[in-house]
C-alpha cells in the first residue's frame, strides 16, 4: 500500500516529487490523498472515559454549550486531550485518523471565532452550521471567563485583542463533528496512568497556578486591561507555557 501511494506521488509530480525516503507512512498518505483525490488527513485525539470507534457515535450530542456547540470533539494537540481527562475515574485517550474534504468544512477566524465561542459558552444563541466540520483554535479555559468579563469592560480592549490573547498561547486546533462521523477512523486507545498522568495535571495546575497568581496581581495594582494583554502576549513569545 505504501509503495502503491509512493508510485502514484511520483507518477503525479514527476520530477517534482520530493524524497520519500524519511516521510513516515502517514504523511506519505497525507500527500498521497491531497494530490489524489483533493482530501486532508489529520491525526486526532478525543479524550473520554471509554473507547470510541466511529460507529458508536451519535449526532448531534447532548449538549450544545461547548465552543462550537454539540458535536464530537477532537483536539490534535495529544497533551491537551490529556488534560481533558485527567480528573476522569478511568482517563481514556482514543486516537484517530479524520479524512475530508475542505468544501465540508468551516475555519472559524478572527471575530467569527470569538462570538460563535461566546455565544455558545454563555448559551446566548446556537450556530446552525451547514457543514459537518467545524474547525478552530482552542480557547484557553482559564482565561476566557477573565478577559471576557473583565478586560474587555475596564478597558478599550477590542475584540481582536482578546483574540489574541485567547490563541497566542498555542493550544492547537479543535476539530469538531456535526451531524456524521464521515472520514473518521479509530486508530488506537490507551489509558492514562502513573507518570503520563500526573504529567498532564503538573501541566494544567502550572497553568492555572500562574495565570491565577498573574490575575491577582492585577486586581491588586489595578493593571489596566491592555497591559494585561500586553504582557500575556509577551510572555507567550518568551515561551512560557500556561
């Protein structure tokens, strides 16, 4: 099969083709399908209690007060999916492979982001998506109540401040099933235990820990709300992770 996706790459591209020698089989697929057949391959992970395989799902979900509203949600950041599940009573991890297609799709950018995230968490109002995908950064949870509540009304803050705020941290990109599990296909599953474990709360609590003690030092001098912003964005570029 990989030797079958390799001839069609070179057969396609001709002297184009770059060397396949060090790609590892999934990114030879992901090639392979973009020239092929006009398709994305991601490599996805959903954190939960229990294995999932596609077939089990079941649309759209109980509930609709997560970012992008009901559906079933994969992050392709590993360690945040991790996160997710590390107060669970039995943390699963269930990794997947999603094709689609892009005309299947919504990129959720800039201010559309910010108020389908608002208007969702608040449940002020549901988004009627007419595509099955619905992709879009991650909002950090430990500061979207914050900036939201409190930078944006004591200071001129706009929209697109906190946007960056909100994703300058890279949490990575949500990918989010509407109405089918199409594309999807279950990889593999583990539980996580012992020091997988304690690494993804050491992770979360330094986080929390941190931007808490950062918010308390600006209710405490007053810092005004763009120079939160500010140093946020500054810390972010210095690499701290929160």
């Amino acid at each position: 099969m990989k030797q079958n996706m390799i001839d069609k790459i070179n057969e396609v591209l001709g002297n184009d083709a770059p060397s396949m020698s060090f790609m590892s089989e999934f990114q030879i697929k992901q090639l392979y399908l973009r020239l092929t057949h006009g398709k994305e391959l991601v490599r996805l992970f959903h954190g939960g209690e229990k294995i999932v395989k596609p077939d089990e799902l079941y649309f759209p979900g109980p509930r609709g007060n997560f970012d992008f509203g009901k559906g079933f949600y994969l992050a392709e950041n590993k360690h945040i999916a991790e996160e997710w599940v590390k107060d669970k009573q039995t943390p699963i991890i269930n990794e997947y492979e999603l094709v689609y297609d892009k005309t299947d799709s919504v990129f959720l950018e800039k201010e559309d982001w910010l108020k389908v995230i608002v208007g969702h968490r608040r449940n002020q109002y549901s988004v009627n998506f007419t595509k099955n995908l619905v992709i879009g950064d991650i909002a950090d949870d430990r500061l979207f109540e914050s900036l939201v509540s409190f930078v944006s009304p004591r200071s001129n803050v706009g929209d697109l401040r906190i946007l960056k705020m909100l994703t300058y941290c890279n949490l990575g990109l949500q990918y989010v099933l509407k109405n089918n599990a199409e594309g999807l296909t279950f990889v593999n599953s583990y539980e996580l235990r012992g020091f997988q474990l304690q690494q993804a709360r050491d992770r979360h609590s330094k986080r929390k820990y941190q931007m808490a003690e950062k918010l308390l030092e600006i209710e405490r001098s007053s810092m005004p709300g763009e120079k939160f912003v500010d140093w946020y964005i500054k810390e972010c570029a210095n690499g701290v992770s929160f």
